[in-house]
C-alpha cells in the first residue's frame, strides 16, 4: 500500500518552487474536473496505510474520550452522506450545523461535503437571532443540532424558513418537527458508499461573517479550497503525517472548519477536538497528555494562559510540542516571547480572513520571526499595502497606489486567484464586487509592511468588532437591541479589553418615560444576552445625543473616539459622510 500523502517540509527550496500548481499535484485526485474535499480528508485515507489510524479524538469531561479512525470516519460519513440522499436533499443545498465540538458535527461537514451538499456551520453560542437570520439568508435546508437548540433557536421562527426542509437532532428525544439522528443514519438506504462527482469550482462550504452595515456576509467557498487548506497546513503549520494536532478554534467559525477538520486530515494527522471550554490547567493537560506537536490557537487564549502564570506550565511535560501558531487577532510581540520563555517555543502569528479561506501572511516554520509582525505573504500569495483615505482606497486615474514607504500605513490587499478565496457573497454580488478594485482584493485591514515585506498589523478599516477572535457586526446588535421597547436607537463599538482584546459595547437613547437606571441597564444586558447568544453586549451606556452623521446614521467612530479618549478628528468631514 503506498502513502498517498506527501512528505512535505517548509523548507527553502519547497518555498522557491512552490505555486498553486504543484500544491494542487500533492493531493491524491489528479488534477481535472473532479475534487472533493471530503474525498482528500478522509477516504483517500480510509483504504491506505493510514485506515486504521485515529483521525479524531475527541475529549470531553462527559466520558473517556471517542475516537474514530480514518476507515471509521470514512464509514461515519458515508452514512450520513446516505441519510442526505435518504430525505430526497438535492446536490448543492445547504446543510448546516448548530452544535457544539461533538462527534456529529464532524460527519455531518465531511458527510455533506461528500454529498456534494454545501456546509455551513454556525456557532453553537449564537442567540435565536443570529441563527434565525443565517439559516434564513443561507436558505438552508438541512440544519444538524440538539432538542434544546432547536426548541429555543429554531422552532420559533421556523415558518420564516421554508427551504429547512429536515432537522435532525442529535440527542433524544426529538421534538416535534425534527427527526433523531441516530434513526436517520439507522434508516438511510444502503446506496453504494462514494464521493458524489463534485468540480472544483462547485460551492462546497459557506460560512457567514459580518460587515458593518447590513446583515451578515454568505462567503462561499468551493471544493478547489482544500488545495489552499492543504497547502498551507503542510507549509505554516508544518502538519506531518503522524502528528497530534490541537487546533482550538470552534468549529462554529472559519478556522475550526478550515484547520480544525478539513487542512488536518488531508495531511493524516491526529486531530484532538476538546468540548471543554478554556481552563489553562486542562489545557496545559491536554498538550502535555495527548502529547500535541502542533498547536493552532489564538491570542485570547495565550493571554489568558500568560495570566495563568509562567509557572504553570512547567508541571506539564510540553516537551512532544514542535510548532505553535495562532490567529484572529493582533499577536504582540509579548506573547511570542511569553511562549519562548513558558513553554519553549515561540509563537508564530497568521493572518487570513473567512473570505480568504486559508492562511495567506504567516510566520513560517523556520524563518526569524518578528515579535508582533504577522509574518510575510505565503508562498503563491502576492500582498501589497495600498495607499488609503477617510473614504478607503486612494485611486489615481482608476488605478491604486501602493505604499512604498515602511512606515507608513495603508489597507493590506491580496492579489486574487489563491484557490480558497471566497467566490460570492450569497444573494449580493455588488458586496462581493466592492472587495475588488484594480486587480486587487482588498481585506479592510490596515497594516504596515517593512523594508524585508514583514506585514504589521494595525488595525481594521471599518467598524467591525473583534472580541476573543470572533467578529461582531455592530448592525446586528444594533437591530436587536433596538427591539426592546425601552431603545429608540442604538450605536455599537468594540472597547478595549484585556483579555478578549475588545468588548462589545452599546450606547443606547431610550424612549420617553424610561429612567436609564442600573435596573434597565441589567435588563437590556439580559435581553441582549438572550437574543444574541454570544454576540451581545457586555457593556450599556445610556446617551441621548447619539452622535449622527448628516444623513442620519450613528456614527460609531466618533463613539470610538470618544471612549477611547482620542481626537475626535475633523466633524465637519465626519458629519458629512454618507
Ligand atoms: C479578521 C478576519 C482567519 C481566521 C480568523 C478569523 C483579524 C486575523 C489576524 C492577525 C491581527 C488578525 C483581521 C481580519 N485578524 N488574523 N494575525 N493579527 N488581526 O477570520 O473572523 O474573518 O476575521 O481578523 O481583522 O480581517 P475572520
């Protein structure tokens, strides 16, 4: 039985010679009309000398832990895939998951993928709200989640939902309008097992992100992603066949999909999967039991392990640990350092976006890193810096300029053609064609790039929050919190937090007849917290002089200054924006 998966090493010449062909040439499909990333994740494995290695191992303080091997996860999927066809879903539909780090979760994405359906995941932690409009936008048709998500998120708006055509929950028992999982993978017809005939540029998974005006952003992606997913798990997270990796990311967001199951298993890794929530003990436990080699985790929680202490992890033996990386958000220099000093191996900061899809600027394995930079554009990956202003990219005669000098900040751009990068925005191509100027793809972060091309960070170019690494569209909390009858209006910015780097915070104007006391104040926090889930506010301020731009909108970036004590910049320019 021959390896089907590469041994590949970051080293000098593999990042000479590399492009998106030859990444292309390292999956088992040769190259062609047909790629599935489930097929490259897991059945590629499941015949080879790999079937009976563990491809998931999932931990959790409910039991000793569950593993399922490649063949396991092969057969696993293959039902799930049956039980799809078993309720008539066509090719192309949406499937989507609400649940949290279970087993079930990773077949229905591997299973509906295979299918040749479109996965979606959503993030167990989301309110009613956040669900209700994802699942109406994504037109999604199969959603996989429990009796209590479904009772409390779902079931209320369910008549707004006429593709959701089948629910299936995971625990019993099943209410009302649902079906068990465990009886329709039981039940599915016996159809021969395989990989449904998908093209590269077919849909395969969407996951939606947010924006500061509107509702939350469909990016699309298609199965030619796992070229980029693999690639660069080879490359910038140095997976080789064999290892234990833990990537801590919830699948519920890009990273836990793109490198929590998919780049993983196309390089023949172990996966651990924790259901816990952070615990810097257990942590520190995982790492050192599960003896992990590479470590994908993010910087909210290496500070709330720096704030554990530096002693803690001397108890753990760390010693199987060969790599550690991180994303989501700034990366300081402190960090790379703390994790030199505390568990014996820098760490190395990545950069990329949902609509990215993979990592596009890392601190690669092996090169000097810069504490606090992002590292330099991947290998095939060309970035550029672009002259901005107040009103975005600065364009000369139709054309953007680029930054040439190192101190000097603009918004980080990306030559398009990477494999993963998005494809739509669903059901709004003029979003989707305003991320696109002059032959650029422009991300909305502002960085510096220096003299040797390392890409620092500076900050985002719109108003969208960035709490413990997940986004948070202010419009969104906006809308909801302006459902209580006690707000007229709302304005939503991320203020400054020390742990989960920014907070939610709203500035709500009340209607007449409330008295803006500590009463009101708790109940529109819990409001928030039940409609919302895990994108609610932390913090209310009453201000019945929101400020407002000329044509009426809230203007989040006076907030922002305000509350971050800092000029407040030219009003008359401000008031006049659109
Ligand atoms: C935004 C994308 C891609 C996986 C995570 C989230 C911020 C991402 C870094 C980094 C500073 C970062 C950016 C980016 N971000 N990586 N290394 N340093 N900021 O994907 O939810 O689409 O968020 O996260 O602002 O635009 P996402």
């Amino acid at each position: 039985m021959t390896d089907t998966v590469r041994h590949i090493e970051p080293a000098a010449d593999v990042l000479a010679a590399f492009d998106w062909e030859l990444a292309r040439s390292w999956l088992a499909t040769p190259p062609g009309d047909r790629l599935n990333i489930a097929f490259e994740a897991v059945d590629r494995h499941a015949d080879g000398p790999r079937a009976d290695t563990v491809a998931m191992r999932f931990l959790s303080a409910a039991g000793p832990p569950i593993e399922r091997t490649y063949r396991q996860l092969r057969d696993d999927t293959d039902r799930f895939a049956a039980a799809l066809g078993g309720v008539g879903l066509p090719r192309g539909a949406r499937v989507a998951t609400l649940l949290g780090r279970v087993p079930q979760l990773y077949v229905a994405a591997l299973g509906a993928l295979k299918y040749g359906a479109v996965y979606c995941p959503l993030f167990a932690a989301f309110g009613p709200e956040p669900v209700r409009d994802r699942l109406t936008l994504g037109e999604v048709a199969v959603l996989v989640t429990t009796a209590e998500a479904y009772a409390r998120k779902v079931a209320p708006f369910r008549d707004q939902m006429p593709a959701l055509t089948t629910v299936l929950v995971v625990d019993a028992p099943a209410p009302a309008g649902t079906v068990s999982w465990d009886a329709a993978l039981a039940g599915a017809p016996r159809r021969p097992a395989g990989v449904a005939p998908t093209a590269p540029g077919d849909a395969a998974l969407l996951h939606f992100t947010s924006g500061t005006t509107g509702r939350p952003k469909g990016a699309l992606h298609v199965h030619e992603a796992v070229v980029a997913h693999h690639a660069t798990a080879a490359l910038a997270l140095d997976l080789r066949p064999g290892d234990v990796y833990w990537c801590t990311a919830d699948p519920g967001w890009v990273t836990g999909t793109s490198y929590g199951i998919v780049g993983p298993l196309t390089r023949g890794v172990t996966v651990v999967v924790d259901a816990g929530d952070f615990e810097a003990r257990r942590w520190y436990e995982i790492l050192a039991e599960q003896r992990v080699r590479v470590w994908y985790t993010a910087p909210t929680a290496i500070r709330m392990l720096m704030r554990a202490g530096d002693d803690l992890p001397k108890e753990y033996d760390l010693s199987a640990l060969r790599h550690v990386a991180s994303v989501g958000e700034p990366l300081n220099a402190e960090a790379v350092r703390w994790g030199e000093r505390a568990i014996g191996l820098p760490i190395h900061d990545t950069w990329w976006q949902t609509e990215t899809g993979a990592i596009m600027v890392a601190n690669l394995p092996g090169v000097p890193i810069r504490p606090g930079s992002m590292g330099r554009p991947m290998p095939a990956v060309e970035a550029a810096v672009l002259e901005r202003d107040e009103n975005g990219v600065r364009l000369v005669d139709g054309h953007i300029r680029v930054v040439t000098d190192p101190e000097a900040v603009g918004e980080l751009a990306l030559r398009p053609g990477w494999p993963s990068m998005f494809r739509e925005y669903i059901g709004d191509p003029a979003r989707y064609a305003a991320c696109f100027v002059d032959g650029w793809y422009l991300s909305g972060d502002l960085a510096r790039r220096d003299a040797d091309g390392y890409l620092w960070f500076v900050g985002r170019g719109d108003d969208v929050i960035k709490s413990a690494g997940h986004l948070v569209g202010p419009f969104e909390v906006e809308s909801v919190l302006m459902e209580h009858p006690a707000v007229v209006e709302a304005g939503v910015i991320g203020t400054p937090d020390p742990l989960a780097g920014e907070v939610v915070k709203a500035f709500v104007t009340l209607r007449t007849g409330y008295q803006p006391d500590e009463r009101l104040r708790r109940e529109l926090i819990a409001f928030g917290r039940r409609r919302l889930g895990a994108l609610a506010p932390r913090q209310i301020a009453f201000d019945q002089n929101l400020p407002h731009t000329r044509s009426g909108k809230v203007m989040r970036r006076l907030l922002k200054a305000r509350e971050l004590g800092m000029p407040e910049g030219d009003l008359s320019t401000v008031e006049a924006a659109p």
